[in-house]
C-alpha cells in the first residue's frame, strides 16, 4: 500500500514530533514546552492530527480521526495549562501527564501503521489485532505508566522547591 502526498507528510512531521519529544523526555524527564523540543512536539502533534483527518483507509469517517480528534484535544488542554497557568504547582502535574498521554496515544496508530506496512513485502504485523501489536503496545503502555510516576514525584519535588 503506498503513502498518499498527504499521508508522507503527516507521517514526517509525525516522526519528527515523536523523536522531538524523545530527545525532550531524555533532557529535561518531561515534554518540556519552555523548549524547542516541546514545541516542536507541541506543534507537530497538532499537524498531525489535523493531517489525519483527511487520511482513510475505508473512506469516511472513523475511530482513527475520533483518535485525533482526542489527542488534539489532549495537547490543547495541556498547553493551555503552560500558557495560561504558569504560576500552578498542580497545574504542572496535569501538563506533564497530558503530554506524556499525547505520547503515548500517538504511539498507537504509529505501532499500527508501521507493524503492517514494514517491512514493505512481508510486514512484522497482518492487522491491527495481532499479537505483535498488542505486546508492543502493553510493554508502551508500562514504561509510560513508569514515566508517568516518575513525571510525578519529580513535579512534587520542583513544587516543594518553590
């Protein structure tokens, strides 16, 4: 199956806000959007969920731009709370999660994507329910269940600090 104009550049800016929230996550142990990592996230994450919109495969629309719509919403609020709420010990604990939920929420239609299209004639994955993809997807959701506690007691140490 071969990638749309659309559907290459949702997938490069995609990629780019997934490694940019990487490389934000090993810096600064969070989506740092004071910096050019969580911004780049930020605005990437944005961009490609309003891509998706305009991408089907069955025609219409679906759970997947329902999906988008969601992690839309999730980064707003989460911007939203650093813009607005600056001064907020607890605003920041939300922040944190909400961006590492968009994260990870992204993560799933990547995993799916990539698992049944690559490699390009015999992908890791026949379909959204293979085991493969479910695995992968637990073992995501534990290491950001971690990464979430972790977001946590560091947050409650920088507001004890202030």
């Amino acid at each position: 199956m071969t990638l749309s104009n659309l559907g290459i550049f949702h997938t490069i800016i995609g990629v780019i806000a997934l490694f940019a929230a990487i490389i934000s996550f090993v810096r600064y142990g969070k989506i740092n959007l004071a910096h050019i990592t969580g911004k780049l996230y930020f605005y990437g994450t944005v961009v490609t969920a309003i891509t998706a919109l305009g991408l089907s495969k069955n025609g219409g629309f679906n759970a997947g731009h329902v999906f988008s719509l969601f992690i839309l919403a999730i980064v707003s609020i989460a911007f939203f709370l650093y813009a607005k709420k600056q001064q907020s010990g607890r605003a920041r604990y939300f922040e944190n999660f909400l961006l590492s939920f968009s994260f990870f929420l992204s993560l799933v239609p990547t995993v799916n994507e990539t698992f049944t299209r690559v490699p390009i004639h015999h992908p890791l994955a026949k379909g959204p329910t293979d085991p493969l993809i479910g695995k992968t997807l637990i073992s995501l959701f534990i290491l950001f269940f971690i990464g979430a506690i972790l977001q946590y007691l560091k947050q409650r140490k920088i507001n004890k600090l202030s």
